[in-house]
C-alpha cells in the first residue's frame, strides 16, 4: 500500500502563487510515474504534471511555463510550484503515483484562484 500526503492548497487572487507538496514516504524514482492531477467542479480529472521513473516530465499545454514539477533531496517529496495562477486553475488537485497496473491517489487538496 502506497500513501501519498498532500499538503499546500488554499484561496489565493489571480496571478498569485502556491507550492502543493506530495510525499511518498519512498523514492519518487521506484513508482513509474508520479505527479498531479486536477478536477474541477463538473470536469474530468486531467494530468497537470508527472515525471517518470527515467526523470522525463510532462506539462499540461495549459499550465506549460507556469507551472513547475521538482523534487526534495531525499526523493521522497514532489512539489507543485504554481505561479501566474488563473481562475481556471481552481479544482482539487491530486497526487497520483503509478507502479504497475495501479494508481494511488493522495487526498487531494483544493485550490481556489479568485478573479
């Protein structure tokens, strides 16, 4: 059993920032993929940021340049570096890590981007 523990979400202004943090309790770089997701009021969740096991990350087009994926020195932490937040960023973000055939979800944590 994986947990994943989020913390950092919150309310902030458009254009303002939030790190969201996840961790894992075990290197980042033993699951396949690990990163965050987002679900917004009525939408699908959809992949904000990963990074896999071989250290490649990947970007929503929509979050591309201001969003930023990093890591702690013990490897057992990502963070979320949000900056220029907008409006539609608002939704629960998830952490998520992928080993296998299975998906751990952390609790998710909400972040609210007022206009």
């Amino acid at each position: 059993q994986v947990q994943l523990v989020e913390s950092g979400g919150g309310l902030v202004q458009a254009g303002e920032s939030l790190r969201l943090s996840c961790a894992a309790a075990r290197s980042i770089f033993s699951f396949n993929a690990m990163g965050w997701y987002r679900q917004a009021p009525g939408k699908q969740r959809e992949l904000v940021a990963t990074i896999t096991r071989g250290g490649r990350i990947n970007y929503a087009d929509s979050v591309e340049g201001r969003f930023t994926l990093s890591w702690d020195n013990t490897k057992t932490t990502v963070y979320l570096q949000m900056n220029s937040l907008k409006p539609e960023d608002t939704a629960v973000y998830y952490c998520n890590a992928q080993q296998y055939a299975f998906d751990y979800w952390g609790q998710g944590t909400q972040v609210t981007v007022s206009s």
